[in-house]
C-alpha cells in the first residue's frame, strides 16, 4: 500500500529518538511469530533496499504498475532483493468498484486481471504456489459484482498456480442501524471466497501504536482482524482523523523513516507479518 494514496493507503512507521530531535522506528528484533515489512509504491532504489534491510524483512513488490502510477519502479528488481534476504508481499492492483458494472463484466476482469498478474509473477522469477494480493483501495463493504470479480481472481489465480490474497480494511465502517462492517469481514463471509490470504489496514490508534514498535513487531490478530496474516498498522503520511492519539509518534512531516534512514529519504508504509515471506515470494 503506499506513497500515492493521500486520504486511504498512506503509511509508515517512526518512535521519537530525542525530544527535539526525529522520529524513526526503531531497531528490534524480530518476533518468532511476528515479522516487520514496509511497502510502498515507488521502488526506493537499490542502495536504499540494502539500507532498508537493516529493520526490515520483507517487502512489498508491485506486479502491476500502483494505483495512479504509469509504470512499476519494482519490475525486475526481484534477484536483487532476494540476494539481500528479503521475503516478498505480491501486489497486483485492483479495480475501482465503480468500474465494474455487472456481474458478468466483473467476473471476466477477474480473470483477466488474475492471468495478467500470473504472467508478471512467471517474468519476475516468483514460483508457482507463491500469494498474490489483490490491492483493493475502498473500505466498508464490497459491492456484489465486487465479489463476482475476487471470485474468478481466486479461480484464475489457482488454476494458474498461484494462491490469492487481498489487501483490505480491517477498520470498522457503520452502515446504520447498529450495524458496522469490515472489508475483511465482508470477504471473510463470502462462502465462495475461501482460503484467501488476509494483508488488512487498520492505522486508527488504537489498535495502532502510530509509527511505533517497541520489543517486537506487533502480531497481526492485534489488528482488530484475528485470522489476518499481514497488518499495515503506519501509512505515510499519517492520516490525522485516525492518528491523533499517536500524533507525537510520527515524524514531523508526518511520514515515518526507518532508523537506518536517518536523512529521512524514503518515508514508507509498515508492516507485520506472521511469516517473514508472506507470498512464499523468496523461494
């Protein structure tokens, strides 16, 4: 998720290093069951990725240009991100809703886009068997022909050797009457949209720390979703109405830096995981 999205998908991660001076996340070991990650839309070149790798282990890795993006900056960087022991989270960017106006035209582009990001994997070295997550960009919950679409993605997907994923709210959205519901839950509850993996959002503070992470990276159920498997718990920049509890805990820009990064170069979205590979990418 990442540096494009200006009131959805923003993030990162940073903890105050002195009262006066900047915020960066700091340096922690790694969990046994929870792993850090960042991802974001631009591929921050290959001198910054060997610097990244000191706080991370894994990354995101577009096989679609992002959304709101002409070209993909990650095309053909795989090899070299591998060589430096990252694990990998396969994006493929995924439709508007609005875009997707019956059932039948939604299932088609499910499929299309499935073979277009089963091809991207093959060209880039990702296996067979690897998790590929589609990026879906609104919250609440999804539209019938929205699930038409996951549907034949799912489908495809496996049929051409890959496993599905989906990158989704896990934050709360009120549709009256009492009632609230989760973009993860929504897919969750679909009896047609079994075994996908779960890459959820939820920045709001709480569950969130803000651009924080103290003894470990924090486990992903935290989230508020308890089967996800990734949580991108800091966007870049922060979004105010849902960080204001944890304000003090990004950098003054708003943005989050890893602490290899003290120049501040690369502001990023963060992740935990409850693998350090979550698409199985690195194989």
């Amino acid at each position: 998720m990442r540096e494009r999205r200006s009131l959805r998908i923003l993030g990162a991660c940073c903890v105050c290093a002195l009262a006066l001076s900047f915020c960066a996340l700091p340096s922690v070991p790694q969990s046994p069951t929870a792993y850090l990650g960042f991802d974001r839309n631009q591929y921050p070149a290959d001198a910054a990725m060997k610097v990244l790798r000191q706080d991370f282990v894994f990354t995101g890795y577009w096989l679609s240009s992002p959304p709101g993006e002409k070209t993909n900056t990650w095309q053909g960087k795989r090899e070299y991100i591998r060589s430096l022991g990252y694990g990998f989270l396969l994006l493929y960017s995924g439709p508007d809703s609005g875009t997707l106006k019956s059932l039948a035209s939604a299932a088609e582009k499910g499929t299309a886009d499935a073979k277009a990001a089963t091809a991207s994997a093959r060209r880039e070295g990702f296996s067979g068997g690897s998790i590929i997550f589609s990026d879906i960009e609104e919250g609440g919950r999804l539209t019938a022909n929205y699930h038409a679409y996951l549907r034949a993605w799912s489908a495809e997907l496996r049929r051409g050797g890959f496993k599905p994923g989906v990158y989704c709210s896990g934050m709360p959205v009120r549709e009256g009457q009492g009632v609230s519901i989760t973009t993860a839950d929504d897919i969750y509850n679909d009896p047609l949209l079994p075994d996908f993996a779960r890459w959820v959002y939820n920045d709001a503070c709480p569950p969130a720390g803000g651009c924080t992470v103290e003894s470990q990276a924090p486990a992903p159920a935290k989230s508020g979703i308890g089967y996800a498997d990734v949580w991108q718990f800091a966007q870049s920049p922060r979004r105010k109405q849902f960080t204001a509890r944890c304000a003090a805990k990004y950098a003054a820009d708003g943005n989050c830096y890893a602490p290899s990064d003290a120049a501040h170069r690369w502001f990023l979205d963060v992740n935990s995981a409850t693998s350090a590979d979550p698409s199985g990418g690195a194989k």
